[in-house]
C-alpha cells in the first residue's frame, strides 16, 4: 500500500474495509461508463446486457458461499441484511414468549436489529458467552437452548476478537431444538472458506466492502423456501407482480425484497470481488492471514505492556491495549508512522463492557498485508511507549 503521496502506507483496518484491487476498479468504471443502462427494464440492447450481468453477478456472488442466485437477495450490506430478516422472517415469525438467541462478541448490526423486533413482538433475547480465549461459547449455547428459541445469531468470525465460529456445530444446536439459525458473515467471507450448503445455515450475510468489493452493496443468502414464505420489506418498483389500488401482488423473491432500481454498478463491482477471492483461494488467504496473525500475536506478546485479546488462531484480526495509554492516542501517534489501525469499541459496546475496558486497538490484515506492517506496527508502539513514558 502507498499513501496518496506515494509514501509506504501500513493498511492494518482492512476489517473496517478492504482496499479495492484493480479488477474491481475497473468492473466498477466499466458498469458506470460505456456498459452503463439500467436493468429489467429496458427494451434496448444495452440494458437487456446489464441485466444479464447484474443477475450473473447474484450467480456468482452467491456460488462464492457455495449458494444459488435464487436464494440471494443483494442489499445494502449486512446490516441492512440483518434488519431485512428481522423486520420480514422476525415479524411473521416471532410471538410472545419466544427467545432469540445472540452472543456477547456481536457486533451491534447484529444485535439492535432483534432489539427493534423484541419490541415489536414481544419475543426476548438470550446473550451467550464467551469462553476464556473469546470465543462464543457453544458449550454454553447448548445448555442455554430450549425449543423457546426461535432464532439463534451468531458471527462467523468476531471483527473485535477474530475468532472463528464452528458454524456447523451452532447450526446443529440450533436445529436441535427447531430453531433458525443467521450466521453474520461480514469478517468471515473475505477470510476463510464458507459454504453454507455444506453448514446448513439458513441465513447468511455479508458485505461487499469487506471482501474488496464496493460500499453500497451486500447480500442476504437463505434457504429458498424461508426466502419464498417471508413477507414483503421495502415496497416500490421491481418487487410487484401487479399493481391496482385496490391489491398489489409481488414479485417472486429474491425480486421481492430488491425495491427500487438496484446499486447496478456496485453488484458487478461484487462479483468482480468475490471472482478475485475465488482466483486467490480462500484457503490461501486465510493461510497467509492465520501466519500474520501467529507473527503479529508473538511480536506484540514480547511488548510488556501490551495486553491481547481473543484466541491464538483467530482469523486475521488482532485486538490490544497497552497500559497507560489510551488506543485513541496509540492510533494518532501511529498514523504519523503511516501506521493505520483502527481504536475504539468496534460497534461492539457490550463485549468491551464485559472486557472491562473502553476500547481496544485493532490490526486487521488483509491479504495485501505483509510482515512489514507488523514491523511498522511494533515500531510505532514502542515508539509510543517511550513518548508516554
Ligand atoms: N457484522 C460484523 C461482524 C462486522 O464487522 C460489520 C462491519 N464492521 C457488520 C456486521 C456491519 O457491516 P456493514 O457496516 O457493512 O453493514
């Protein structure tokens, strides 16, 4: 990585968002330049193509996780994802009495959304926790579980602690008792390989941004037959079937939850994204990330004031403090070394009330990232340390 200026930049906040490749830059330019028309609507040529591409990218985006077109609806991201399952399966599914199951380490996309629709359906929310490396606890979530629960929702990997959920054990526990199961997959799908066939999870999200695609897109995968029984989200163009005044039909899913003209360049941004990760191999990617993780772990571990955070192996994500100074302050020092990590709660207030601690520093690595930007980092702590001492 490069600053604008052409100097050595240290990108450790790829778990915020990835830097974009060229193959991506360039299917982005080419969709808002000379490809550029709308999609199923038009009777011409060029938009009759966009359309074609647009829905081979749903193909595509959804092969990634091992999924089909029909069962993948794009959205804004995975937070908008998580508030559509909530506000669709959640309302015609949830009733009094009935329990949602989350963790501690959620982020808050993945926890405000079933706090909307507790309020809405009067259903309650269990919070699982942790074991002592950080990791959700499935030991725990097993003895919590009763055939109460109707939805359990859990992330793939934490983007605080980085560990990674054994999604098909949860999936097992969770269908134990009869209950659905989401899986947030915003950290998980550009760091180790997902295939939520092979899981058997019955809803998944994610963003594009994080997996070196565009802002603006993401996507919900789910079961077909959870996806054709859920009600209508957001009204508008493209979600109907016929419109009178009287009644409105709608348009089978996954065109029943897309109103309004879609974010077009952003999905053929999307594919062209999850094609670059397919081409890399997640399994490289989370081989390269899983050794600079076990380097960066041993490198801060030798710094005495350096506390860390969440298990050994965790997936590309490494979170910190250091006594006596405040990860705000490591993060300023450090973006003039050309260091960029990223300090703070992470959207993740409840699981820094638990840690007992106002924030954390975080590095987070990408496959762009190199031992280098672990050598930066160190540099730049110590040099922190002897400016606070
Ligand atoms: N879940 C997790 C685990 C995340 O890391 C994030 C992004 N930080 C989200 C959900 C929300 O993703 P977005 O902001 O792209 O909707």
């Amino acid at each position: 990585m490069v600053t604008r200026e052409g100097a050595r930049w240290h990108y450790l906040d790829s778990a915020a968002t990835a830097q974009k490749p060229n193959v991506v830059i360039d299917a982005v330019a080419r969709a808002l330049g000379p490809d550029y028309a709308t999609v199923h609507r038009g009777l011409y040529a060029r938009s009759a193509e966009m359309t074609t591409a647009y829905e081979a990218a749903r193909r595509e985006v959804a092969a990634l996780i091992g999924g089909a077109e029909h069962e993948l609806v794009f959205t804004r991201g995975a937070t908008e994802a998580i508030n559509l399952v909530a506000q669709t399966w959640g309302v015609a599914n949830l009733r009094p009495g009935d329990r949602i199951l989350l963790s501690l380490l959620e982020h808050h996309s993945n926890i405000v959304p079933w706090q909307l629709i507790r309020d809405r359906t009067g259903a309650e929310i269990d919070v699982c926790p942790l074991t002592p490396d950080g990791r959700i606890d499935l030991d725990a979530a097993e003895a919590m579980l009763s055939p109460a629960h109707k939805l359990v929702a859990f992330s793939h990997v934490s983007n605080v602690l980085g560990g990674v959920l054994d999604v098909a054990r949860a999936v097992r526990m969770a269908h134990a008792v009869g209950a659905r199961i989401l899986i947030d997959g915003c950290q998980a799908v550009a760091r180790v390989p997902v295939d939520v066939a092979a899981f058997d999870c019955d809803f998944y999200v994610f963003s594009a941004h994080k997996l070196y695609g565009p802002t603006g897109i993401g996507a919900l995968w789910a079961k077909a037959e959870l996806l054709g029984a859920m009600p209508p989200w957001q009204g508008g163009g493209s979600m109907i079937d016929r419109v009178t005044f009287a009644e409105t039909t709608w348009a089978p899913a996954p065109q029943r939850f897309e109103a309004g003209t879609p974010a077009i360049a952003e999905a053929i941004g999307f594919a062209a994204a999850a094609r670059f990760v397919k081409a890399q191999g997640l399994g490289a990617i989370h081989a390269h990330e899983a050794a600079l993780v076990k380097r960066a772990r041993s490198e801060l571990g030798r710094i005495n004031a350096v506390r860390l955070f969440g298990p050994e192996d965790s997936a590309g994500i490494v979170s910190f403090t250091i006594e006596g100074v405040h990860p705000h302050d490591l993060g300023t020092i450090l973006d003039e070394e050309n260091v960029a990590i990223r300090a703070g709660h992470h959207c993740a207030q409840p699981l820094m009330a638990a840690l007992d601690i106002p924030a954390t520093a975080r590095a987070s690595f990408a496959l762009y990232s190199d031992d280098s930007d672990i050598a930066a980092l160190v540099r730049g702590i110590e040099r922190t340390l002897r400016i606070f001492a």
